[in-house]
C-alpha cells in the first residue's frame, strides 16, 4: 500500500512488480561510523522490537557497526532487516537461523489475494484448507501444522486458546492492508514461549509514509464466483506523530467445501472484512507511546469433512478483536519496551455436531524488554506474563504463564556472528520448563553465508486438549507438554551476475505427541520428527526478467513410523516476474505438490501442479489495472481429501495510490 519503491528508495510505478525475484527484495540501508540510517517505516512502534528513532536504535546500530572496519564517514550496505529472528533488529547476514522475509513489494504482487497462498510460495511452507475463503485454512512449516505455529500481527499474538488446539485459522486473511511478513522457521519457543515448535509468522500492517504528509491508496477488484474485493487505506506523519488505518472487504459467492466432483453442488460464500489502526505520538525525543487495534469479522458456510453427503448448509460466524499499547524510552545505557496486548476470539457454529455451539478465547499479555550494549554485543532480557482463557457454552477454563528470557548477541569479529538465547516458563498447570537457542552467522567469503542453529521447545496442551474433547467435561490428568529440538544447517551464495542460491538441511523431533486418535486426546510415547533439505535460486536476466524458483523435500515420521497427514514429500516452485513494456508487467508461477497421505483411513491424494498468473498495466505512476487468473490449467485438486478447490478464476482489478 501507499508509495511504493524500488530497493534504494526511488518510486516505482504502482502495480509494477519488482524485477528482483519475489521473497529475497532487498531494502538497503546507509551506515557511517557514527550514524545508522533506516527508513521510519521499520521501527518498533509499528512492529514488535522495532526502535523508531536513533536513541532507540542505538543497539542494532552498535552491533551492526561493531565488526565493520574504521573508515572514517564511508557508506556501507548494511542490507535487509529482520526484525523478529532476534530480540533486537539484526541484518539478514548476521542472523543465524532461517527467516524469510515479504516485503509490501512481494505482497501486493503475489498472484493469489490471500495471506496463506502467498506464504505457500516460500520454501518449506504448504497450506491445505477445507474449502474456499473463510474455511479453516491451516499453515505448516517444514511438515509441522499450525498448532506448532505462532501468529502474530503487529505484535499481538493471534492464536485462538478455545480452538481444539490453540492455534490461527488463516482462512479469511486476505493481503489488503499488509506491508511486511516474516516467517521464522525451527523451535523458537525461546523467544516466543509456547507454540512456537515449528516456527513464528510475524505480519506487520500498513504503516505511516516515511515523510512528513498524508498518502491514500485504493483498491477494487471483480470476478469469478461474483467476487468482489475492496480496500482503502490511509496514513499521516507529522512531526511528532504518526498514523495509519487500512480496511478491506471481500464478497464472494465461492463454491462448495465438500469438492463439487464428490457430487456436492451447493456453494459455500463468504463475506469478510479485515481493518487494523497503528498509531504512535513521540512525547519527548526519547520516549514514544502508541498503539495498535485489528478486526476481523466473517461469515461463511462449512460443510462437514468432505465427501459424499458433507454438503450442508452450515452458516459460521467469526469475529476477532485485538489492542496493543506500547511505550518505549531510550533512558540512557538500557533501553526500554513496555507494552500491553489483549486478543479476543468469537466463534459461531449453530448446527455443530459437536458440543457448544459458541467458542470464545481470549489471551492478556503484559510485556517488558530492555536492551543494552556491551562493547561488541547486544544484551536483552526481560519479562512476560500471559493469561489464555476458553469459554464455550457448558464451561470455561483458563491458565496462565509468566515468562524471564534472555539474549546475547555477540559480533566475534567481522565475519562472525553469534546468539544464544534462553527462556523460563512457569505455567500454571505444568511448572517450569527451560528452553534455549543458540545460532551463528559466518560469512565465510565475499558473498558466502553458513548459518546454523539449535533450539529447543515446547508446547503446552491447549485448554480443549486438557479439558476436551470438543469443549469441556472431565479434565485428562495424563497429558503433558510436547518438547522439542531443532537443528539447521545452511549455505547461502550470491554471485556478481545477481543470481543468488540457498540450501538449508533442518531436522525437528518432537517427544511426547500429543494425538486424537479415537475417543479423546492422548499422549503418544516416542519421538515424532520432521527433517528435510531446502533449496532456493533467484536469477535475474537482464533488467526486466527475474527467475526464481525453491524445491523442498520433507521427511516426516510419528512414533508409530507412519508420516504425518497432508505433508507433501515434494514441493517445488517455478516462477517469473518481468517487465514486458515500461507499462506492462506480468508475474507467473508454477507449483507442484506431491507424495501425500490423508484421510481416516489415511491413502494417497493425488498429485497436482497448479499455475496462476496475473498482468499490470501502469495507467500512471500511481494507478493501475490488472488481470489475475488463478488455477490457469483448470486443474483439479485438493490440498485436504474430500474439500473443494477453485476451478480456473479469473479477476480484474484497480490499484491506485496519491
């Protein structure tokens, strides 16, 4: 949304795709031996850790500036920014574990309109969804599902406590009103506490411009299924203060959950509309307060697992509210983060078969970080506390968590980075349970980055698993925490063409599953792993073609020996971005899924390849209109065995920014 701009800051075209292949876009940023220049867009009143002035940024500049070289006032490419693999905001290059990183560029080009299938492109990340917009829509990374996953958007954690397991559905999630994600990938729990086995999705929302005044951006777009999709956004920067507001709809007649070639023809529509507001004011020249609110409210239909006989007309409803406070103060050698968030979950299921028809999970997290620089490391501590809380319509229950971690980052010398990271969680049914990261960057050669990292974590049983199933009767005493470790190896290579090249191996094995096999949850004896091997290559050609493309290979096994269910075995990733005229860009990809066991009994679902492609015209260098087809093959396919899938849809639409 609002300006867009090419890597070192000059405007691009509205609707013009970067020619920089999509998920490796580099933002640059500019250093001399006393100053550290970021946009304003990337600081912490808009994102969880982020520092919005230099005082408060005088930690990632001093661990970014402690291994460079004394030469005077010379300017040095600090490159990307990651601002959620660490405590503190840290270059891509001197971070130790796997993040990928969509900026607003990769975003709003993607060839899909949601948040999910656009994550899907990245290497290690698949998705499957029971049914269209709106259907419960679930994320894996490197073969672990969402209840491994935390979710977070502009710091305020996500995840439903009254799911079955606490986790986020992203099936009404649309890319209207978001300009940054970050996927950690591998145990985080030590920075992130439960959940947080398989990794951490962070998305940041529409932000203020960089400069001082008020930019407006608008959207429309129609299609197939009597689709259609609106957006609106606005921000201001003044000179003490920022604000911005984003607000979408999307209208859709869909098509059936339980896939239409089972013989199910009734469609299961869906109507949305996701906003959120970021607000920051700057009191003194070191202390900033603001805040954060998001809403979703949705209505869709579901149908029943799939198959023959599932099509029914099941009316669900869903609304979710979010705030987040914030203050930060730059108070000498330490500074300081309090901020304050509370979530809150409704769900509507009328005709369930299931226990209550009404869910309602709320989550209250206090936080507290500082930061302080020693000599040529970063230290952070700091303190949380949670409470997670599930009501249905025959009970409710409730725990809570306060948490102590810990981080050092430490710059050995201009080629090597290190981390270690720990953190206690003392949770109200289960005691203390330590876990810890450690992770290093070493840039073995001009152009060569080795990363590796250890991790361990952990996930407590949700409120439904100890009190469940399906709502609450008698508590089950026997569950305990999964736990977890996680390693990853992996080589990153750029060449002077360009062209850029990863591999990264990872392996993840967790103790203590915690199942549904047949009357209730249970607690599986034995280790569970996941490991794999990730590859990833971007190739530009000439000055308007980028080629990229990523293959994953994924090896998952429970205690039992049998793989995990919807886990492909292959995935791969091809894919084009080009500007074809100075007016007329275009962006297609192929994705091939493969090798995949679901169902009860489990079989084999069959293989597909799916294509979608979309084509800008630049009207004026801030309008445009476009054409994006999805499933341009008319494949047929189902991420979950039984539930629908688009056939080939085509939409128009209308980008515009002033």
């Amino acid at each position: 949304m609002f300006t867009r701009r090419d890597a070192r800051g000059a405007q691009l075209s509205a609707g013009f795709p970067h020619v920089v292949a999509p998920h490796r876009l580099r933002r640059f940023f500019t250093v001399s031996a006393d100053t550290l220049k970021i946009p304003e867009r990337v600081h912490a009143g808009k994102d969880l850790h982020m520092k919005k002035n230099q005082l408060l940024l005088g930690s990632a500049s001093a661990f970014a500036l402690a291994t460079l070289p004394a030469y005077g006032q010379d300017v040095f490419d600090l490159g990307e920014i990651t601002v959620f693999s660490n405590q503190t905001p840290t270059e891509v290059a001197r971070t130790g574990v796997s993040v990928e990183i969509l900026d607003e560029t990769d975003i709003q080009n993607s060839t899909s309109t949601t948040a999910a299938d656009t994550l899907s492109r990245l290497p290690g990340v698949s998705v499957s969804s029971n049914g269209g917009p709106g259907k419960q829509t679930s994320l894996r990374i490197r073969g672990l599902p969402d209840r491994y996953i935390g979710v977070r958007i502009n710091g305020i954690d996500v995840t439903d406590p009254a799911s079955t397991q606490t986790r986020y559905n992203w099936g009404g999630l649309t890319t209207s009103g978001l300009s940054r994600i970050e996927v950690l990938k591998g145990s985080q729990s030590a920075l992130y506490g439960s959940e947080a086995i398989g990794g951490v999705v962070n998305i940041t929302t529409t932000q203020a411009p960089e400069n001082i005044g008020t930019e407006f951006s608008f959207g429309v777009e129609v299609g197939t299924y009597d689709t259609l999709r609106t957006d609106f956004a606005v921000g201001t920067r003044g000179e003490r203060g920022d604000i911005a507001f984003s607000i979408s709809r999307l209208d859709t007649d869909g098509f059936s959950a339980a896939d239409e070639n089972d013989g199910n023809t009734e469609d299961d529509g869906y109507l949305g509309i996701q906003s959120f507001l970021s607000a920051g004011y700057e009191l003194t020249d070191s202390i900033r307060v603001g805040a954060d609110l998001i809403y979703f409210n949705e209505e869709t239909n579901i149908d029943a697992f799939g198959g023959p006989g599932g099509d029914a007309d099941r009316p669900f409803f869903t609304d979710r509210r979010g705030i987040r406070t914030y203050a930060e103060i730059a108070a000498g050698a330490i500074d300081h983060t309090i901020e304050a968030s509370y979530f809150e979950t409704e769900r509507l299921d009328k005709l369930t078969p299931f226990g209550s028809p009404f869910f309602e999970g709320k989550r209250t997290e206090l936080r507290y970080l500082g930061v302080a620089e020693i000599d040529s490391a970063v230290l952070s501590f700091g303190s949380e506390y949670s409470e997670e809380e599930a009501l249905f319509s025959n009970g409710d229950a409730s725990y809570d968590v306060f948490s102590v971690f810990g981080e050092v980052q430490y710059a050995v010398n201009a080629d090597l980075d290190l981390s270690a990271a720990l953190r206690i969680d003392d949770h109200s049914e289960f005691g203390t349970e330590p876990t810890g990261r450690v992770a290093l960057a070493w840039r073995a050669r001009e152009g060569t980055i080795v990363r590796a990292s250890l991790g361990t974590g952990f996930r407590a049983p949700s409120l439904n698993e100890l009190f469940g199933p399906f709502n609450f009767g008698t508590p089950n005493p026997d569950l305990d925490p999964e736990e977890s470790r996680s390693f990853e190896l992996g080589v990153e290579q750029s060449f002077v063409n360009g062209i850029t090249a990863e591999a990264t191996f990872f392996y993840t094995e967790i103790d203590n599953l915690i199942q549904y096999p047949v009357n209730g949850y249970e607690q599986v004896d034995g280790t569970s792993r996941s490991r794999g091997l990730e590859l990833a290559v971007n190739a530009p050609v000439g000055d308007r073609i980028a080629l990229f493309g990523n293959y994953t290979y994924t090896n998952t096994m429970d205690a039992d020996g049998d793989p995990f269910l919807r886990v492909a075995e292959n995935e791969v990733l091809l894919g084009l971005s080009a500007f074809l005229t100075d007016r007329v860009s275009a962006d297609v990809t192929l994705n091939f899924v493969g090798d995949r066991l679901d169902g009860f009994p489990r079989a084999s679902v069959k293989d597909y390849t799916l294509i979608n492609a979309s084509v800008s015209y630049a009207l004026t260098d801030q309008s445009s209109i476009y054409l994006r087809v999805e499933n341009l093959t008319d494949e047929e396919y189902q991420t979950a065995a039984g539930f629908g899938t688009s056939d080939r849809a085509v939409f128009v639409g209308l980008r515009a920014a002033f």
